[in-house]
C-alpha cells in the first residue's frame, strides 16, 4: 500500500507515519509520502527515527496547492489528512487561516483525490465540532455545533467529507478524536506547556475556574484507531476516538504538578478563553465494534510523556518561543 499523509511533521501525523513505517499496524506498506507545508508546529525532526527509511518522501506543500498535489498524489492508495491549523487560541485571534487551511485545504485535497482515483481517504477530525455537552456523551449522529472558529472550520470540513461522498462517491471517512497528549507535542498545548514550565521552575496557567473537562487521549491509541478506521471503516461514515477518562482542568494540573513535583503554588489563575466549552464526551462504541480499545492508562501515558520531555530539552526548547500560550 502507498501511502499518502499530509501535516505528517506535526505531533499526531508524525507518530502515525513513525509506527506505520515500523509495521505496527499490520500493513503491507510499499511508501510513505508526507507532505507538509512546515508551518510553526511543523518538524522534520519529529521524523528523524524514519528519515532513512527508503520507502518515506517527504514533499513541502500546502493542501491549498492543486497543481503541487497533481504532480505528486498520483500512484498512492491512501491519503490520510492531519493538515490543519489546530490552536484554539490562535482560531480567536486569527480565523482566516484556519478557514484556509481547515476548510478550502481540504477541499482541495478531496478534489484531487477524486482526479487522481484514491481508494481511500480519510480525515482527521476533532469532538470539538459536537460544542459543548453537560451530561452524557456524543455519538457520531449528533449535530455538530462548534463555538470557535477553529472547531467551525473543522465542523465544516466534516460536512465535505459527507458531500464527497455523497455526490462524488469518494471513498472517504473522517475521524474525531478527544484530546491527544504524549511525546513531541508542541509546546503551547497544555500538558507539554505545563510540562515544560515546570521543568523550567516557571507556573502554568489555569483558565477560569479550571472546571472544564476533557477526555485525555494518548496519541498512539489515537494514531491505532485512524489505522483501523483506514482499514475498516465505512465511506462517508464518522469514528469517534476517545481516551474513556474524563479530568476537569483542575484535576489535570494536579497530576501534572504531582508528576513534576510541585504544588499548587506554581499555579498562576488567567482569564478564561473567550468560547470556553464546558465539557466534550465522545461515545465511541462505534469504533469499537471494529476492534478499537485504548491501551495506554492516563497515570503512565503522563509519566512517559514527562520523562519524554525531560530527556528531550534540545527538541522542545527552541520551539517554547514560537507557542501561542507561555
């Protein structure tokens, strides 16, 4: 199988090119092209254990390029979409580049993958397109209602996925996940910004009153159910992705002081986000009806992720000026 994997130097596609190429998930794999346009979050060095590998290319390019795409998609099986831009924060301040790149992106990868007769595609996508839920947990059925530009670009990339399949019969499925962490994510998202902080001897910051909660997702369960949703899953369906453990803010920067060794003095109470969700909750049973189960327990996915970055101060240290949250 040839492999197509665009935003693939970021934290989640790196880590699915990373154990794709070392025959974790069970495929026959003949190549692997990334292609990245290498924005801020986008790292080479997140490929470096691979980069040797004869079966990876690597490809600069934007999504939004069709003539770019036109000369290098063809010949490839699967195309699996990470490209996006996916900080809430920088969505609030900058919402036309994730429109570009969420939406007209891809778009423009679809549209090439319907002239160039791909077998498979699928999207990666986000819980954050389902809003915010009080009780109980979202299934793939229910209406998507996003409250920052970021999730309403990514809601309206999800609704392409539908069309494409729909009119065009691409066969393409998407995705949605809850919230990844583990090692060479970048640093302005909240564990490896709490992480690197403390390592630091400097404070996190803790929006509001810190009761938001999320469902943790440790990157390689995350990265295992896209690999069985590529083999598995149905065209113009959707997969929900979860971790199965729910943690207020609050209860998040307690394990990660504790994991670090500090207290609640390094905690610094900013303003919360404009359009903060309260809670996401994903029901996945569809996922795994197809095989899908979460191997990695949030106690030692952080434990892993905070000696990760302990060991890895060369690789996270130039990037902390480049983060959207310091």
């Amino acid at each position: 199988m040839r492999y197509f994997v665009t935003g693939a130097a970021g934290f989640i596609g790196s880590h699915f090119v990373r154990e794709l190429l070392k025959g974790s998930y069970g495929t026959d794999v003949t190549s692997v092209t990334v292609y990245d346009k290498l924005t801020y979050a986008g790292n080479l060095e997140n490929l470096a254990s691979v980069a040797d590998d004869p079966r990876y290319t690597f490809v600069q390019g934007d999504i939004c390029d069709g003539e770019l795409l036109d000369s290098v998609l063809p010949g490839h099986d699967v195309v699996v979409n990470f490209a996006a831009e996916t900080h809430v924060d920088r969505s609030i301040h900058g919402p036309q580049a994730f429109l570009v790149t969420n939406v007209v992106g891809a778009q423009t990868l679809f549209d090439a993958c319907l002239r160039h007769e791909i077998a498979r595609t699928v999207h990666i996508g986000t819980d954050e397109v389902y809003g915010s839920i009080d009780t109980g947990s979202w299934t793939e059925d229910e209406p998507l209602l996003p409250n920052s530009p970021y999730s309403a670009a990514k809601a309206a990339a999800e609704m392409l996925v539908r069309a494409y399949h729909v009119t065009y019969g691409l066969n393409i499925s998407s995705t949605r996940c809850s919230n990844n962490y583990g090692p060479f994510q970048f640093p302005e998202k909240v564990i490896p910004l709490f992480v690197t902080n403390l390592i630091d001897g400097g404070k996190v910051p803790l929006y509001g009153d810190g009761l938001n909660v999320r469902d943790w997702l440790h990157v390689d369960d995350h990265c295992r159910g896209i690999a069985i949703a590529i083999a598995k899953g149905e065209p113009g369906q959707s997969y929900n992705i979860g971790g199965g453990l729910e943690l207020n803010n609050r209860e998040l920067t307690e394990q990660v002081l504790a994991a670090l060794g500090a207290d609640w003095s390094s905690v610094e109470a900013v303003e919360d986000r404009k359009g903060h969700d309260r809670r996401y909750s994903v029901d996945d049973s569809r996922i795994r009806a197809l095989g899908y189960a979460p191997q990695h327990t949030f106690a030692d996915g952080l434990a892993e992720t905070v000696a990760w970055y302990r060991e890895h101060e060369s690789w996270w240290r130039p990037l902390k000026s480049k983060a959207a949250i310091k």
